[in-house]
C-alpha cells in the first residue's frame, strides 16, 4: 500500500479501529477511552468529556496528571540533552540528583541506586544482584504476589494462572502463603532472596500485620537470605508514609520502586547498600546493564515528582482521606474495604457485579479498574493530590450505581 492510500485508508477507519488493529492488545476488551489530555486528577477524552481518575494510571500518577513542576522539569531537561550513553557509564546531573535525594529518604544501609525503565526491571535486577551476592539460587516468594511479567519476575509471580502459558519458568521458586507466619519456615540457608510486596497490590490491597513482616525481616536476618520488598505500587507515599515499609518498622536489604517514582515517565530502580551493589561490578564486569535505565528526561521528571513530594507532604493527608472513602462507601453491596492510606480495594459479591459496576462507573465519569488476583475488588488509588470534595463527588457516583446495581 503506498504512502496516498495508507493516508486515505487512515481517515476512513476511526481512531478506535486504528487502535485495535495496529496496537498489540493485552485483552479481549480494552476500556477503549479517547483520551485527549490530562491534567490534575482528570482525564478529558476527544469529546470532551472529563473523568475523574481513580486509579492515578495504577498508582503511577501519584501527584497528579501534568504536575505543572514536572512540565518545567522535563522542559528543561529537553533543552540540554536526551540519551548520550548506555546507564552507569557518563556523568549525568539528573541522575546523580535523583540517586542522592532517593537515598537521603531511605534509612542506612540503603544508600545506592540502579537505574531501570521499569518495576519488572527493578525485581529482575534484585533478583539476579541476590543470587550473585550470596551465591544462593533459592527464591521465596508469595500467593497472589505481583512483581510484573518479564521472564523472571513471572517465576515468582504468586497467581499460578498468569504463568501456566509461559513455562519453563526459573527453577528454585518457592511461593508460601502471604501473612502466614508458619510459611516462613521455607526460608531456609539455601535462599537468596525472598520478594514481597510490602504491601499486596493485585491481591486487593492486602495489608500484613506488623508482627508478620518483623517475622520475616527476622527469618532472612537467621538465613542470611535477603529481604526485597518490593514498593513499586505502593511506595511514593501512597500508604500514608513515603515508603510502606515505614509502617512496621523494618528495613529491607534491597528496595524496588518504579510507577510513582517516574511521575508519569517510565523509570524504575532498586536500592541496596554500596556494598551489596558492587558486586555487580565484578566476576563479571557489567554483571547487569541497561540502555535506557536512568533516561535524563525520566530522571528530570522523578526529582521534580520526588522534590513535590518531599516539599509538600500529600501523603500526610492519605489516612484522612482514606478515612473520607470508607465514610461514604458505607453500601450494603460492599462486603468490605481492605487498604491502607489511598490504596484502597472494595469487595462485591463476584467479578460479574464488580465489572458491572466499574462499567457504569466509567460512564459517569469514574475511572477504576478491578485487581488480578482480587476481580471482585474495585480499585480506589487516585492521585495523592485528590481534594475532598473531589472525594465525596466520585463516592456519590459510585453510591448511585450500586443503588442502580441493587433495583
């Protein structure tokens, strides 16, 4: 087909079909939303119709759409240069910057960063800096835990569903029921890492009980195995405290973090000590690397994102918030409201009645989703920055259609 007929075809067939026939699609049926801009907690489509976002991008938004410091930042950092080499080997500003005010927040020993694109890359690179540091090969990680879809991060993905299609998987996977104190008996002088989300994000928010991950900081302390919690969904201050592991006063020995972090750019990284990570420095050399990992313009959009939040302190306002959701989503259709902070999950009786429910919600206005291993749960994670009436408007709708659900 020449250059005239592909543009004529193009105009002939809408924007939707364009989508569904060149995009690789991940499910029978997307959301399909036009989406024309961004901007705060609202998403507008080519009609202009607004939506208000509850979701935040799946907690990558988490001070909102087009913070007008990040718009500057970026700018900016357009004007200087883009990529100039592969990570780890130039000098780069934005990167040094980032780096020192990411570990300035963090608690020793987590004082040095590994730039990636993504949170699938920041588990992978956990997981491969773990075996090379202790030798090990052993992996434990938990049910219904979700660290992404790249080959190794699946392998320990805890939804058995999800992997079945894709194996051989990594050998030496162990996967132990989440909060469960007896399961961690499995960590044992023969495991290198185990990898938990802090707290449970696609299983519907699961919070863990405080004396359960001091049990497992515990355990990894008597096996010498390294603890990774992974704060990719709910790091960045969505739980109320910048990093969710504040809450249970433990420290990892390695951190992975990404969605929030890039304030709307892809950008990812694992933290751990200088120690632990030297050893990818040596035997061999490039033990990992990235291209991309610590893009300038990402990187300049993180410290913007990470600076707002460290000067403003949104998350300080996430348990009264929180509290605000719960007030006004007392219905009898919603079994319960699991979460912490503005990372929240309300359960229905089954996923036909939560997708019924999230559709009519995006009809008014409402965007949220469901979670992987909890499709009964609507998902509540707008943007830190959400005001309360914004709260109350949206819980209103959302009241409407489960009085609608119940006729």
């Amino acid at each position: 087909m020449d250059k005239y007929l592909f543009r004529l075809y193009s105009k002939m067939i809408s924007q939707k079909e364009q989508f569904l026939k060149y995009l690789a699609q991940t499910s029978p049926i997307p959301l399909s939303i036009e989406v024309e801009k961004a901007e705060g907690v609202w998403l507008f489509d080519k009609e202009g119709k607004k939506y208000l976002d509850l979701i935040s991008g799946i907690s990558v938004s988490n001070i909102g759409h087009r913070h007008p410091e990040v718009v500057k930042a970026i700018h900016g950092q357009l004007e200087k240069y883009l990529h100039v080499m592969v990570y780890g080997e130039f000098i780069l500003d934005t990167q040094v910057e980032l780096a020192r005010l990411i570990c300035s927040t963090l608690p020793t020993p987590l004082d040095n960063v590994f730039f990636v694109n993504s949170g699938s890359e920041a588990i992978e690179g956990a997981m491969k800096l773990s075996k090379r540091a202790t030798g090990r090969t052993k992996t434990v990680s938990f049910k219904n835990g979700y660290h992404g879809s790249t080959h190794g991060a699946l392998s320990i993905m805890g939804g058995e569903e999800y992997k079945n299609s894709f194996r051989p998987l990594l050998p030496d996977v162990y996967i132990v029921d989440f909060n469960d104190t007896d399961s961690l008996s499995e960590i044992d002088e023969r495991t290198a890492c185990v990898v938990a989300e802090t707290l449970q994000g696609e299983a519907g928010a699961i919070v863990p009980d405080t004396a359960y991950l001091q049990a497992l900081r515990k355990r990894c302390d008597e096996t010498g195995a390294l603890l990774v919690l992974d704060e990719v969904q709910c790091g960045m201050g969505r739980t109320g405290r910048l990093w969710a592991f504040e809450h249970f006063n433990i420290i990892p020995d390695i951190i992975a973090m990404a969605k929030g972090l890039g304030g709307g750019l892809p950008l990812g990284c694992f933290v751990t000590s200088k120690k632990l990570m030297q050893q990818l420095t040596h035997d061999p050399v490039l033990g990992h690397i990235s291209t991309f990992g610590g893009n300038p313009l990402c990187c300049a959009a993180a410290l913007a994102t990470l600076k707002v939040i460290l000067d403003e302190k949104p998350y300080l306002q996430a348990d009264k918030k929180e509290k605000l959701f719960r007030e006004n989503l007392n219905h009898p259709l919603i079994k319960s409201i699991r979460g912490k902070g503005l990372m929240l999950a309300l359960e229905f009786e089954s996923f036909e009645q939560n997708k019924r429910i999230i559709d009519r919600c995006i009809k008014k206005g409402i965007i949220t989703d469901w979670f992987l291993f909890a499709p009964n749960c609507m998902r509540i994670a707008p943007p830190l920055i959400i005001e309360e009436a914004e709260i109350k408007e949206a819980c209103k709708i959302i009241f409407e259609v489960l009085d609608k659900e119940r006729e």
